[in-house]
C-alpha cells in the first residue's frame, strides 16, 4: 500500500492522522493518505513570504524552462510517492481506481494537462493579454512606449481542489511561472494529480518551496482559504457558494454550459449532431464545460429525439475497456440519491426524459461491480423547471424551447455559451450579458478551449494588479 505524504514547502511529512483510499470496486485498500490538520497548515503558512523569495530568485523565462522540463516528467517519468514510487502507468491505475474514471479517460486528462505545461508561455501570452513578461522580473518596464508596473497582491495561492476530472489542474499550474507558490488542498479520492505535478516540477529543479501539499478535511480547507492572500476553490453550489462574495477567492464551481440556436440557424440543427454529442458527454460528462443545456426557439423535441437516440448507444463499460466513455460513482450512494432526484423532478409537468425508450434497462446501472448512472436527455417546455438548468457528473442535457427573445434574459449563469448564428441581434444579446463567462460564436464545442483565453477568471488578474507607475530620469 502507498504512503501518501503531506509535502510542507516540498518536503514530504508523514502524519499520525491518515485515511485509507480504496479502491471503489473491491474495497482493497490502494494508498494511506498522511493528513494535514489546520494547526500544522496554519504554521507553514507564515513562512509564505520566505517560501515566494526563493521563486522570485528565478526569472519567469527560467521558470517557464522548469514548467516545460515538468511536462516530460509529468507525462513520462517515475516519480516519489512518499518512499515509493509510480510510474505514468501506475499512477493512471490509481486515479482511476479511487475516482471511477476509466483508464482511457485518465490518459486523456494526463496528456491534456501535459500539454498546457508545455505550452505555458501560450497561457501566459493569453492571461496576460501579451505583457512582457520580463516586467515580472524587476516589477516595472516600458512595453510599446508605455510605462508599465504590476505588483503581487499574495505570498502564496491557496487551492482547495475536487476528484470530478484531473484536466482541471492545469488551472492553477500558471501561479508557478508567475512566482507565486502554491498550498494545494487535494480532493479526498484524488491526491494523485496534484501530488504528481508537484514531483514532477521538484524533479525539474522548482525550488521546493514553491509546492506545499495538504490532504485535509474542511477544516484545513477553510484555513487555506482563510490565510492564502489569493486562492481558487472547486465545488458543487453548496460548497462555493458561501465563499462567492469574497473577492480574494476565485470560484470554479458548476457550469451550467449551453449551446444556443438562433431563429436563422435552427432548421439546420441536425447539421451539429456531433458537436452536441461530444460537448455533452466527451470527459464522461464530468466537466463544468460539458453542456448540460441546448436551448432553442423549435424543433426542441426532434433534438432530445436524436440525442436520446444516440445517447442510448453510449453504454458504462469496465475502467479497463479502451473505448470507454463514461465514469462511474466511486460512491454508489451518490448515483443512486442523484437517480431518485431526477425521477423526483421528472414527476414535475414540464419536462420528460426521452433517453428512456431508447435505452436498455434503467438509468441507474452496475456494470463489472462499478455504478454508473447511463446519459439522459430531457425534453423542456418550462424553462423554469428545476432540470432546465440541472447539472450532474454524468452525461446530463436538457433541451429548453422557448421564444427566441426569452433565451438569452433565462438561461441564467453561463460558463460557456456556444452561439451557433449569424443573428447580430442575438450575438449583441450574448456579449453585453455578464452572465457568460466564455462565448464561442460559431460552431465550437463547448469543451473545447483556446488554451490562450481565461478559463473561469483570469488567474493572472486575481494574483496581481497593475499599479500607476511615472518614472522620469533625474
């Protein structure tokens, strides 16, 4: 069994305090996991000052050579786990032996992450809207005739982190090239991501001090939270949302994704099957850029036929089958409380499951001892309607009909939109409201990113901010 270390400014610290992850089909244990409780989290925190000066010694082109040496070892390296050791193979295994997603999936994930490491300079590019990222380095510079000073508003990012998808850490891997270390909070089913970026950045040459590692309860998730000067946190809306007023926390929490037609377009619709099929359910559906919603002005039912069709030919396979496509529920208690909410709601006039005459047997299915809930459309007249704008970790879509000049003013909060129209009224409707955080106008699938472009704010801005700057020589 692996001995998951605590890493405390990147030295790893084996706790008193564990907690067994198993694997979630037998029950075999698979790793002790050394947690971290507030105190200890609280005390390494107050050297954070100490901990960004041995990164503010390297420049950000030298960090930015780090995070492309951290790539290939991410991808292809044996690295620590505590006193042992995993290699790429084994460490897909394990991610997806306590997470439920299928190996396919986990190496998906991995290449994804490894290639946003590799191309960091592109993020940063895009993050920062083309600084000279060379101003980072003396904190002032002039850049197209202009005089241009940013300063750090945090010794450290704090990051309390889920076990839905590891894609999502890359997120935060930018802090490092930016010379802000991190303090990582890992999902309880998931430490294997963030644990094996940390070791590949340290193999790398990342002074140790840039990656703090805290298995922990909420407890020392909220002391993260407390004492980081800027952090981002992932959750479900009854996580987030007590933190969402809190300017120095950058919220990652459900999407509610959409793809849109427009009055000109719609009639076309069958011509974008495939890009609704693969925004819905690529990722097993895990993602908060998945679409959990097409809304249209008609032909609302003949979609949600078509897509409950050919969502009924998706079916849960073993974690080992290379063509599977969908997760299962590490904890087979929350598939089968989501399954008895859907069929509570569908008991609401207004809207209907069609994916249900198509496939065989029932949403909620077990197959090779692992619970997978199978996908689902439902068909919408009530865009009020408590599964209009549902989201769930598994394949889930809603088709919501309504007036075309109701779409935009009740789809509600928007993480991706995906406009398909030329209509320039519907277009300015998109991108005067602040309700989208991402637009893609044109067939683009909502899963899909320009990894130049902010994700869910701009992690640049929350960890600096431009400061007025006059130099004149004397």
């Amino acid at each position: 069994m692996l001995q998951v270390p605590i890493l405390r400014a990147g030295v790893p610290y084996t706790s008193l305090t564990t907690n067994t992850l198993c694997d979630f089909r037998t029950g075999d244990p698979i790793a002790s996991v050394s947690q971290a409780n507030p105190g200890l989290i609280a005390k390494d925190m107050k050297s954070g000052d100490q901990y960004q000066r041995k990164l503010q010694k390297h420049s950000v082109k030298e960090l930015l050579e780090i995070c492309r040496k951290a790539a290939n070892h991410f991808a292809n390296s044996t690295l620590p786990v505590g006193e042992d050791s995993q290699s790429p193979e084994d460490y897909v295994r394990c991610l997806s032996s306590t997470t439920g997603m299928p190996e396919v999936l986990c190496q998906k994930n991995m290449v994804k992450i490894q290639f946003v490491m590799m191309n960091m300079e592109s993020v940063l590019d895009g993050l920062t809207r083309g600084l000279d990222l060379s101003i980072l380095d003396t904190g002032w510079g002039e850049q197209e005739n202009r005089q241009l000073s940013y300063v750090c508003e945090t010794n450290m990012l704090g990051a309390v982190l889920p076990n839905n998808s590891p894609g999502v850490h890359s997120l935060w891997v930018p802090a490092i090239p930016l010379k802000v270390p991190l303090s990582l909070k890992p999902g309880r089913e998931e430490p294997w991501t963030p644990l094996r970026i940390a070791q590949a950045f340290l193999k790398a040459g990342l002074p140790p001090e840039g990656f703090s590692f805290y298995p922990t309860d909420y407890g020392g998730a909220t002391e993260i939270l407390l004492r980081s000067g800027r952090s981002i946190l992932f959750g479900d809306e009854s996580t987030v949302s007590k933190w969402r007023s809190n300017p120095r926390i950058q919220i990652h929490g459900p999407g509610w994704s959409k793809i849109l037609f427009g009055l000109d377009t719609i009639t076309d619709w069958e011509k974008y099957t495939d890009l609704m099929v693969a925004s819905i359910a690529e990722n097993g559906g895990r993602s908060c850029v998945n679409a959990s919603g097409v809304w249209v002005p008609s032909n609302g039912r003949e979609i949600a036929e078509v897509l409950g069709k050919r969502f009924a030919e998706i079916k849960a396979c073993s974690m080992t089958d290379p063509n599977a496509q969908l997760a299962a529920f590490s904890n087979p208690k929350i598939a089968q409380k989501l399954n008895e909410i859907i069929d509570s709601q569908l008991r609401i006039p207004g809207a209907e499951d069609i994916t249900a005459k198509y496939r065989s047997g029932s949403r909620l299915t077990v197959v090779d001892g692992a619970t997978f809930l199978q996908p689902t459309v439902i068909y919408c007249t009530d865009p009020s309607h408590s599964l209009a704008n549902a989201e769930y970790l598994f394949p889930f879509v809603s088709i919501v009909e309504l007036p075309m000049e109701d779409i935009v003013c009740k789809m509600g909060p928007t993480l991706v939109a995906t406009a398909i129209t030329e209509d320039e009224s519907l277009i300015q409707d998109l991108l005067s409201s602040p309700l989208v955080e991402r637009l893609n106008l044109g067939p683009v699938q909502t899963n899909h990113f320009f990894w130049d472009q902010p994700h869910e704010g701009n992690l640049f801005e929350l960890l600096y901010r431009q400061r007025a700057l006059q130099r004149k020589a004397i």
